[in-house]
C-alpha cells in the first residue's frame, strides 16, 4: 500500500532522529507569517496562529480573530497531499480568552494493491481539535490550557483484517493537553514558553505497539527593535525539542532539538517582507524560509515559502488569511 510508504517518508521528514512518535502531522508548523519566519512565533502577540505555537500569547486579545491556512504540502513526495488549519479566538471578558482550532491534512487518494491487484481506494487523513484558554494574569503576563482530540485514518479495518491478518486496526485516537506561558519582558521584547502534546498514545492495532504524540517544548522570543509611524522591524527566535526518545547524550539532544529565527519588515503597517532560518540538523531539514504579507485595516493575507530547507525538490507554499472583528 503506497500510505505505508508516505508515512515512512513524513517520519524521517519531521522527526529526524527523534524516536518515531504518532501523529507527526502535530509536528507541521501552520500559518504563512510563522513559517515565512522560520516557525520563530511563540513569543508573538495577538496572532490567530498562536493558537498552535504558543495559545498564551493570545491572552491579550481584544478582538475576535479567525484564520485559515491552505497548503499543497510537500507534492515532491505526495502529489495530492494537502494540509489545513483554521483557528478562532473569543474574548469572554478583559482577563479571559477562549480559542479554538482544527488541523486537518491528507495524501488524496490511496490505491491498496494485492497480488498486483488494486482491491481498495481510500482516503487517508488525520486531523486534531483543540479547544484552549488564555489568561491575562496582569499587563504583562498570560497563561493558557488546552485540550485536543487526535485521529487517524490510516486505512479501512476491513482491509488491515484482510491484508496483515490483525483486528482492530487501521484508525488511532488519542488526547492530549498542551499549556502555554507568554511575558513581556520589556515594552518591546517577549517570552514564550509552551509545553505541548501531553496525553495519550496512538494505537492503530488492538495487538500493535502503542506510539507516544510529539511531546513538545517551545520556546522564543521576540523583540521589536525598531517601530514609528512608517517602519517596523520585528526579530524572532525560537528552539524546539521534541520530547520522546530523549537520551543523556547532550550533543545528540542538541543537535536533535529545532532552531528557527526569522525577521520581519513592514512598512506602513501594510506591507511585510519576511524571512527565516530554519536548522533541524539531525531531520536534515537546514535553510532559508522567506513570506510576504498585505495588511488592510482588520484584515491579513500571507503567503510563506520553506521549500528549501528539504533536500529533495518539491514546492512548498502556504497561503493564510486572518481578520479581526
């Protein structure tokens, strides 16, 4: 069956050399403005995509955001490959922000073959729901909880039962909660710390092993260095650790943990040009990420290139969109 293979080749793509957790779709990085700066966005305030990286630093929102990100994601290995995130967020009162997001991503359609004989076409997918909380705890600090649901559609039971002989199979589901801690440091500078992925493993056969999520450590800053009436400078750092298959060995950790920097330039609040550096030095994933944005009043589009830090060809573009009401 061709998903086994897609599947291998998104492990050794997203995990590098972290031993293989389930629901590595966990792991994507969603939203054109975040990925153009090479996933350094946990300490951005008051995007909609913060939902994913860091759902604390939405906890001074004033106004309602929704955002939709489209990809045709890595077609070098997978053609029909798509992926989608939509997030929401909700001011209940001053001090307390409720968000929700849905993350969604499939290989199009599989062929199953036997004996040289296709006997099944299907649609695999896997998709996730979060619902979180933030909390302002004073002007300067928040705090936010989330819980999400998993699934994953690997295959129809049917045809786990018929081809590989085992029950139960095909499907995986799982829980997991993820938290958040965002600071201002300085008027001009943030910390963001989030923890995320922390639940249940996925199974996929009632006799198979029982795969951990991508436990994750977050952690960034983000400073504004410079800012008037016309121009705008934004710089970004984060480090990303994946927390399964941890060893003592500290140069391995190291190397196996993410980094992501990136810099934002806008001018008069409606045009951004971005770029990034993104190092995953064991996933073999190293290189520049670069985006640009439109602004108009409460309204954003973006679009965000990270092609280049595979070492295969594919293209890789997101489009996103976010508006505040």
């Amino acid at each position: 069956m061709r998903k086994g293979t897609i599947i291998l080749f998104m492990a050794i793509i997203l995990l590098g050399s972290s031993i293989d957790p389930g629901g590595v779709f966990l792991m994507i990085f969603p939203g054109s403005r975040a990925t153009a700066l090479g996933g350094a966005f946990a300490g951005v305030e008051g995007d909609v995509f913060g939902t994913y990286y860091n759902t604390a630093s939405l906890g001074f929102a004033n106004k309602k955001l929704i955002g939709l990100q489209h990809a045709n994601w890595l077609t070098g290995l997978w053609p029909d490959m798509y992926y989608e995130y939509l997030a929401y967020v909700h001011p209940l009162k001053e001090d307390l922000v409720i968000t929700g997001a849905f993350t969604y991503i499939t290989t199009g359609e599989t062929e199953a073959t036997y004996n040289q004989q296709v006997i099944a076409r299907f649609r695999n997918y896997d998709f996730a729901i979060k619902v979180a909380v933030a909390n302002r705890l004073n002007d300067r600090m928040a705090v936010s909880l989330g819980i999400k649901y998993i699934y994953s559609f690997l295959a129809p039971e049917w045809l786990v039962r018929e081809v590989l002989g085992a029950r139960g199979g095909g499907q995986g589901k799982a829980w997991a909660v993820d938290g958040g801690f965002f600071y201002k440091i300085l008027p001009n500078l943030n910390l963001g710390v989030a923890i995320q992925n922390i639940g249940t493993p996925l199974q996929y056969l009632d006799a198979g092993e029982k795969d951990d999520l991508p436990r994750t450590l977050r952690i960034g800053l983000s400073s504004v260095p410079f800012e008037n009436d016309i121009h705008r400078v934004m710089v970004n750092a984060d480090i990303t650790k994946i927390l399964v298959g941890v060893t003592s060995n500290l140069r391995d950790e190291f190397e196996d943990t993410w980094k992501s920097f990136g810099i934002e330039y806008s001018i008069f609040n409606i045009f951004s040009l971005r770029a990034g550096y993104f190092i995953d030095i064991l996933g073999h994933r190293v290189g520049l990420t670069w985006g640009i944005g439109v602004h108009y009043k409460t309204f954003r589009f973006d679009v965000s290139s990270d092609q280049k830090i595979y070492e295969f060809e594919t293209s890789n573009y997101r489009l996103s969109a976010q508006y505040a009401f």
